[in-house]
C-alpha cells in the first residue's frame, strides 16, 4: 500500500492553462494536410482548417498553440506568407524534408486557426536570418489598431482588426538552427530586438520570450540572464518568459530507437530520461533565481516530447512517429512536473501538434486519430487555471537493473468550485499498486475517476482507433479520504468533491 498525502489548504501556486500549451511548424505534415488542407479541400473544412482536428482540439481545452518553427521560424519571412495565395512565395523547406513550401498558410491563416480553436498564439519571430525591421513589422501588422504601412497592409489582406499576440518568442535555438551564436552574442541582440516589439495596443500586452537553453546546457541560461538584465533596471516587461528545451530520446541521436517496438528497458530508460525534466527545472530555475528572484520570467518548456525513429519508410525529414501507452507515462509524468514547478514554469509546449513527433492528433487522409498522448492531455485540462495543491505519494523504485524510476507520480489541484482533481501515473510496465489518499480537512461527498491504460505498446491506428482510449474508474472512499488500485502503464484522473 502507497499513501498519497494530500493538504488542500496548502495551496502552493497557479496552474496556467499555457502549461498544457502545443507547438505547430512547418514541418513534414504538421500544418499542410494536418491542420490546413485549404478551402478547396474535399477533407470538410472552414476556412482551410480541418474540422475533426480543430474540434478534436477545442475538446482538449488547448490552451496556446506555438507557430511557425522550431528550426522553421529562424529561415522564416513572413511577408512571404501574407496577401493573395496566387502571389505568395513558393519555395524549398530546406530545414525539413526538402519539400515544397508555397506559403499558402501564413500569418493570417494562422490567426484564423486560433481564433477557430479559441487559444492563445504565440508567434516565434526570427533573429537567425531576420533583421529588427522584420520582426518590428510583424508585430506592427498584426498587432497595431491604427494608420501605419503594416496595419494598412493587413487591413488591405481584408483583415480590418488587429490580432491579439499573447508570447512572441524572439528567435528559436539560437545556440544552434537559430544561428549558432555564442549566449553572450544572443544575450546582447536580444536585448536589441525586443526593444521593438512594441506594445501598440494596452489590451494586448505582447509577453516576450528570449531563447533558453538546450536541455542541460546551464551555462547558457547564466550568460543569457546575466547579459540582459544587466544594467535592465529601467527596463519594464523586457523579459517575460526564458524557453527551455528537452527531448526525451529513448537512447541516443542516432539511434533514438522505435516508437511502436521497445522492450521493459527500453520502457524504463524512457520513462527515467523523461524524469530528467525535473533536474532541469530545478537548475536552471536556480540559475533564474540569482537574476529574478521574484519568478517575474518564466520558464517556458515550449519543445518537450518523445523523439523517436520516424516510422518506416516515412520521409526522415518528416518526423512523423506513432505514439502507444508509453507516450501517455511522458506526457503524464511531464504534466505533473510542470504542475509542481507552477511557481517558475509558466508555458510549456509539447512538440508537436499534429503528425510530428508526440502528437496529440494523426492523420491519413480524411482520416484522424487521437493518440494516447492525446487522452491524457484531454484528461490533464481538469487542472488549467487551478491552484497547484500541497501532495506527497509514497513511492518505491521500479524497474531494471540500468533504468530504475519511482513507481507513481502524482499532482493534485483544486479548481474554483472546491473540487480537488488528483492525477496519478503508474510507471510500473507489470505491477499494480493500492494506494491509500489521505485528504486533510475534507469530507469527501463523491469521487468520479478516469483512466488512459494498455499495454506497453498499445496504440491506435487508422484501422483501430479506440484501442487506447480514456475508460472510467471506480475508486473508495474512506473516513480519511480515498482508496484505488492503479493498473500498470497507467495515467489517472480522479475528480473529488
Ligand atoms: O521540433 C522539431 C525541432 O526540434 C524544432 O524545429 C527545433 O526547435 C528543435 O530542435
């Protein structure tokens, strides 16, 4: 018997939405056929978007979607994506797959799926290969109300309104797609170019992301930090968010290993890289802490996921992976870290949307399926908004003698009616466990529960595409709170009122 001690009293901070936030790029068949199939499209659409993906989405509470790149948006112009389709650009996506790129989907379009989708955007601008003028003139065509040549320019693409830019990320990976620069080099122009992200409009207040770093790379949030707020005194809201990226890639680069045929290790060699993710909020928030104590920038997660091979005989420039029952134990174990680190990790964005590496949605044609990542996001939307509350679950280590990990994980949170959602993960790939939750302070009236579970290797495709799907679950209720018993490979939500 594991105990999972809850104090709901202790409330420990906020749950923004932007933590199950997702990411879009122009990358093998993540926005073409993905999400925009254009008007003429015979898959049903409004406005280009597909609908079962955009409703599929709005059911999941998608709180922000990320877009262009990645790696994509250092090599992006946007002028090249605006006005009448006939006339935009066409041209090679050499960072991915050396397809063709014909712009057809392009800031406005953008907009579009979000106002579709009802979230947030967070736009990625380009510093690699982008001068300040082309940043500057983004956010003044989207985001400016008035007479100016952008706002003109948008109006006359027959968009009268400006358009509301929640995060705009100043360059992506600049230590490596985004220009190989030195953090010092990138400290200084970010300073330089956020000064022009203007906030034309005080309704919208445009947060500003500077590039963090890569995984494990410390030294790079230390000089990154230490160059902008140097002297940055007089400076308001020039830093809302620093990003961090980090992959879970079961075994190395070059072999990164299969995503529908592992074994235990690999099972367990997973599971123990993705809880590195902890590690890396601790230090790098560490680091944070000697320039913003007062957790003013946040850290923004804004790549995360499983990389895995691409599946066979699928363009490797395409990134296209399936996604089983160990996909759900990533993104649940995430979710949890993310939702106990509240306190710093404001946004974080699981990589990528649709058909490109974790995704939550795939597509073959008009056809669609929703992953087991998928599941436990739709599940995980129980906590966006909500107070992260005081918990501690009991746990015993798992697995083999190279990977061993703690068998549970857990978060819990209480929403604005007083309902407490408790989300455990079982990373155990053979046992089950009984856990006892002992609840301070509360009479419990009613637990409704919900469970994503399979097998290892379980997932859905085209052929079958319920085989991982969210099931209900029963758990007791005790004089001091609840008792369950949660299946191996498994992701739970319980909703106690
Ligand atoms: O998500 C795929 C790529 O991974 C992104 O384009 C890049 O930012 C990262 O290296």
């Amino acid at each position: 018997m594991f105990k999972l001690f809850i104090n709901p009293k202790n409330t420990k901070g906020h749950i923004n939405p932007e933590l199950q936030g997702h990411f879009s790029e122009h990358l093998g068949r993540c926005i073409y056929e993905g999400i925009y199939v254009g008007e003429n499209s015979d898959i049903p659409n409004v406005n280009g978007m597909r609908k079962d993906v955009v409703e599929a989405l709005k059911e999941m509470k998608i709180p922000v979607l990320r877009w262009p790149g990645g790696c994509f948006a250092d090599e992006y112009h946007w002028k090249d994506g605006i006005g009448p389709k006939e006339g935009r650009k066409k041209m090679i996506n050499t960072h991915w797959g050396g397809v063709l790129e014909d712009n057809s989907f392009g800031t406005d379009e953008f907009m579009e799926l979000v106002r579709q989708l009802g979230c947030k955007s967070y736009i990625n601008g380009n510093v690699g290969s982008g001068t300040v003028q082309e940043m500057s003139e983004w956010v003044e065509y989207m985001t400016f109300e008035g007479v100016s040549p952008m706002a003109d320019m948008r109006k006359k693409n027959g968009h009268e309104e400006a358009y509301k830019v929640d995060y705009f990320g100043v360059g992506n990976e600049n230590w490596g797609c985004g220009g190989n620069m030195n953090p010092d080099y990138y400290g200084n122009l970010y300073r330089r170019y956020q000064t022009y992200i203007r906030n034309y409009n005080p309704e919208n207040r445009i947060n500003k992301i500077c590039c963090g770093a890569n995984a494990g790379d410390y030294e790079w949030t230390d000089v990154v930090m230490k160059t902008c707020f140097k002297n940055a005194e007089h400076f308001h809201g020039f830093m809302n968010g620093l990003s961090l990226h980090y992959y879970t890639v079961p075994n190395d680069w070059m072999h990164k290993g299969s995503a529908t045929e592992f074994n235990e290790e690999d099972w367990y060699q997973t599971l123990n890289k993705t809880l590195f993710m902890e590690e890396l909020i601790n230090r790098h928030t560490a680091i944070m802490d000697k320039y913003d104590k007062d957790h003013k920038v946040g850290l923004m997660v804004d790549e995360w996921g499983t990389w895995y091979d691409v599946e066979p005989g699928t363009n490797p420039g395409f990134l296209y992976q399936q996604n089983t029952v160990r996909d759900a134990l990533v993104a649940g174990i995430n979710l949890n870290i993310f939702n106990k680190h509240c306190d710093r990790v404001k946004m974080a964005n699981i990589a990528q949307l649709v058909n490109v590496l974790q995704s939550v949605i795939l597509t073959e044609g008009s056809k669609m399926v929703k992953t087991p990542t998928y599941h436990v996001f739709n599940m995980y939307k129980a906590h966006q908004d909500n107070e992260l509350v005081d918990s501690f679950i009991e746990s015993e280590k798992v697995g083999t003698e190279k990977n061993k990990v703690p068998n549970l994980s857990e978060s819990v949170s209480v929403d604005k009616d007083g309902k407490l959602h408790i989300t455990v993960c079982n990373l155990s790939c053979t046992d089950a466990y009984d856990v006892e939750t002992l609840i301070a302070d509360k009479k419990i009236s009613n637990v409704t529960g919900e469970i994503v579970t399979g097998t290892m290797n379980a997932h859905n495709t085209f052929d079958a595409p319920d085989t991982v799907h969210t099931e209900s679950f029963d758990a007791e209720i005790t004089a001091d709170g609840l008792k369950f018993n949660i299946p191996a490979c498994s992701v739970l939500h319980l909703t106690v009122e």
